[in-house]
C-alpha cells in the first residue's frame, strides 16, 4: 500500500507580511504584488476591531495513511482562546480562529482515524501552534529533537512563540516523549530530517508516495512564496542554517509543501497527497 498524505486543519492564525518573508520580500526587482502570499488581503480585523492586512494561514497536521504505524505530524492549534490570551500577554494580538470545520478529532474520524489509534506523533517543533492538541493522544510516542526542549520549557524572553505558560503541552506527554538528535527514519516510508533555521531543533519530514519523496516542511517553510523565490519567511533562529536547509529539501524531494499556506488546497483540492 503507498502512503498518502493528510492535511487536516485545526484553525487558522493571522500572519503579516514581515513575518511572512523576511524583511516583507522587499526589493527592487520584487514588485509588492509579487511578493504577497497567496490569500493575502486588507480586512483582517481584530478581537479590539481594529483592521489589518496580512493572510490568514492555515494550520495544519499531517496524518500519514499506509505507514506501518499510525503516524500523525504535530497536534495544531489549541485551545483559541486561551491561545489569544497567551499571545497578547506578550503583545502578539494577532488573530487566532477555528471555523466549524477546523475539528482534529473530526479531522482524523474523516480518515477512520480516532486519537487512542495514533501510534507516533512527529513534534517537527514545539511552537504553540505545532502543540496544541498534546494531550488527545492517549496511547502515541511523541518524537521531539533534543535541542527543542530548553526553548520550549524555559523560553527566553526573546525567542518568539514559544509561551512559558505552554509549557505544560510538553510536560502533558513528557512520559512518552522519545528526545532524538538528528535524522531518523521511524518507518520504511519515513524519514526525520533535522534543519534547525526556524527553531533549534525544528525538523521536516520525507515521505515516500506515489508522487515521489514528499518534503513537509514544517515552519522551514511557512508559504509557496518562501519556496518560489527561495527566500526565508521573517521567524527564524539561524538564517544560515535555515537557508542551508532550502538547500538540501531541493537536493532530497520531489515534492516540497510548505505549512502554512491555503494554496495547498488549490494544488490538492481533496486535501490528500498520493
């Protein structure tokens, strides 16, 4: 059996274009327009009901179909509103929502999939958004790179996205928590491969599938815009890691998808790769 990929939403997070694009894309050979995500619009409007533009990005998991093991990408977006309390503590008010639609456990049951039948879950990075949902999966063995942990457990005050008071989504499964440092390959079809750039210990994952070696980038690389101009999205920890990293996905894949990018949907309307 081939391996296909699911993408399923958990909700969606306001992003602007600095954190899109590194320096907002700007240049003098790069009209604006050129350097928009897609979806990017100027009516984003805020919990205090003040407008913004910006895009407003999907954030996925990844559930993995045909592995010899039930294995689930990252556990998105939590709670909203407790998400929107946290961020504005530390003066990030953008927005966070989830439509009807955007429900993991209805999610995953769409694939014949409950939470206690997931065996692995790939914590790609501990950002609150990759977190969210920890604690649904009884029964899985969560795979995190070591060099994630101090960020995510006792975040300096700088390092953006990752909430002290969150760090109790990693304590939550700390039991199960399988700590690696490097590459792995955690099944035939499946192959860990650490980056770091975005986050110290930020990781892809390979898949193989009918269509090739699939890359999902995690936050490597938020958008198709990162990809198509082969610049860096404005969160990241090392740049020359990160964009060391580009380098290598274009060596190893076939296919690179981007995280956060509802473009996904326009190149596979039915949400599945493979």
């Amino acid at each position: 059996m081939s391996v296909k990929i699911h993408h399923i939403v958990t909700g969606e997070l306001e992003s602007s274009l600095a954190v899109s694009l590194l320096n907002s894309g700007a240049h003098p050979d790069l009209p604006e327009e050129d350097r928009r995500p897609f979806g990017y619009r100027h009516d984003i409007v805020r919990r205090d009901g003040s407008v913004h533009e910006g895009v407003m990005v999907p954030v996925p998991v990844w559930l993995l179909e045909g592995t010899d093991r039930t294995i689930l990408i990252d556990t998105g977006l939590g709670d909203i509103d407790e998400v929107s309390r946290m961020q504005s503590r530390y003066g990030v008010d953008f927005v966070a929502s989830r439509s009807a639609d955007q429900d993991l456990v209805a999610g995953l049951a769409a694939h014949g999939v409950e939470p206690g039948d997931v065996d692995v879950v790939v914590l790609t990075h501990l950002h609150f958004d990759h977190v969210g949902n920890n604690e649904l999966f009884p029964n899985a063995e969560f795979i995190v790179q070591r060099d994630e942990l101090p960020q995510a457990t006792e975040p300096p005050s700088f390092c953006m996205f990752y909430y002290p008071e969150y760090a109790y989504k990693v304590e939550a499964v700390r039991d199960r928590l399988r700590v690696i440092d490097g590459d792995e390959r955690i099944d035939p079809a499946v192959r860990l491969v650490k980056i770091g750039g975005h986050t110290p210990g930020c990781m892809v994952v390979m898949v193989e599938t009918e269509l090739g070696t699939v890359c999902l980038t995690s936050d490597v690389m938020y958008n198709y815009k990162n990809l198509e101009l082969n610049w860096p999205m404005g969160s990241f920890w090392d740049l020359p890691d990160l964009m060391a990293g580009y380098e290598r996905l274009h060596r190893e894949a076939d296919l690179i998808v981007p995280e956060h990018d509802w473009k996904f949907r326009e190149l596979f309307p039915t949400g599945t790769i493979g």
